[in-house]
C-alpha cells in the first residue's frame, strides 16, 4: 500500500513537471508534445475505429440523453472554447442542430469508463478525455458545420469519438469520415477517428432526428481522470498543455 502511494505521488509530480514545462512559454506547444507521445508510446491508426456500447447500457443512455434539457449553441468564450463565431453562423447552427445539456450523471460516467476501456490499447498511450457533448439535428437539414465535409482543425494530439444512440441508417441518419459511408449500424454504434486529418461529415436523417454524443480526447504523456469534460456545446479543447495536467493523476 505504501509503495502504491509513493508510486502514484511520483505520477503526480511527474505531471505537474510536465505541465510546469509547457506552460513556461507563451506559445502552445501542442505538436512538441504530440511528437514526444509518439516518441514514446507509438502513433495511432489513422483507420477508425469503430465498436458498439453493450445494449443495456445504450439503452440507459437513450433514456437518460432523451430526457435531459434542450439548449441552444451559445458563444462563451472559456478555457475550452477557442473558437469564436459570427452571430450568422451562430443562427445557422440553432437553425439546424439542438444540444443537450449535459451534467453529471451516473449513466454517462458509465460511458465514460466503457468508452475508456475500449480504445485504451489503440490509443497506445495515457489520454485524457476533455471533452462531452451532444446534440440533435434535424431531419433533412442542411449541409452546414458538422453537416458538411470539414476537419475540426484542432491542435495535434487530439482525437474525437461518436457515438450514435439509435444507429446509423437513412432515416435516422448516417456517418462520412474519409470517404467511407457509415449508414447501415446497429444501436450503440461508437467510432474513433482523427477528426482534425480526416475530412468528415454528419448526414441528417431523412425521417427521424439524428442524436450524436461527442467525446473529445486528448493523447498525454501520464493520464489524467479529473479533468472535468461537462461543459457547454460551444467547448471545444483546451488552448494550453498546462491544462491538460492539472489534479491527480492515475
């Protein structure tokens, strides 16, 4: 027990050296840090990957994810939001998407865990997962934001997984990442990709809303389970490494 103590304080020391370092600078020193991770842990497929939650537990997420509030894009400029949008832009993306209001609850912390156990040993290296959020869009809506071919321009080292509730077909709506048509899944379907090199787009359901949950994670170099990844829909990642390694580590 002692030596467990004295090894997770080591950890923790390590990661706030690490974090210490980067925030010496000015500047983000995301593709230094990126290119230590594959130093030292490997690089990660740039095929998706793609698996399915089990069904009781998608099952609880649909009930849960369905019965939480409905809220509008807002701009807040935060730690996480380094993306600022015109006013028209804004309007076009509450014309076409509806967020959840996600917080805290024992359902999506249960996600969390599975999601974590998943794509551990694809991810090669510790993560740190920053990021939680979901949304509706509309049936037939238009080709606009998330709706059409994009790359999420994040900085290096971080990596975005779907999941999608009630599968993916023509009504309910379908997945493109890298040319690749998602559109015949079953419920639960959950796929991790590099957001930020491969062109990708949602595609609206031709009858039903397409419900999306979107976790954002971020390669690290020791791992980190406290970073709090509820927040608002306009969160994207945080602007400083530094961040990344803030509280107890694991």
């Amino acid at each position: 027990m002692k030596a467990k103590k004295l090894f997770l304080k080591a950890k923790s020391k390590l990661g706030n050296t690490i974090g210490k370092f980067f925030n010496l600078f000015s500047l983000n020193y995301f593709s230094l840090h990126d290119s230590l991770v594959h130093l030292f842990f490997g690089e990660v497929s740039l095929e998706p990957l793609v698996f399915y939650l089990p069904q009781e537990l998608n099952n609880d997420l649909l009930e849960t994810i369905s019965a939480s509030k409905l809220v509008t894009f807002d701009q807040e400029y935060n730690e996480k939001n380094n993306e600022q949008f015109s006013e028209e832009i804004i309007r076009k993306i509450n014309d076409n998407l509806i967020f959840f209001k996600i917080e805290k609850h024992w359902v999506f912390e249960k996600v969390i865990e599975f999601v974590r156990n998943a794509i551990k040993l694809p991810i090669k290296s510790p993560f740190v997962i920053i990021n939680f959020r979901g949304w509706i869009s509309k049936p037939k809506s238009e080709k606009f934001g998330p709706n059409s071919l994009h790359k999420d321009g994040f900085e290096r080292g971080h990596l975005k997984l779907m999941i999608y509730p009630n599968g993916l077909n023509l009504e309910n709506g379908m997945l493109e990442v890298d040319g690749k048509l998602y559109s015949d899944t079953g419920p639960g379907f959950c796929v991790l990709f590099h957001n930020s090199d491969l062109i990708h787009r949602g595609i609206p359901g031709q009858l039903n809303n397409r419900i999306s949950l979107e976790i954002t994670l971020f390669r690290s170099l020791v791992g980190n389970k406290r970073i709090n990844y509820y927040g608002k829909p306009s969160d994207r990642h945080y602007k400083r490494i530094s961040s990344y390694y803030k509280g107890v580590l694991f």
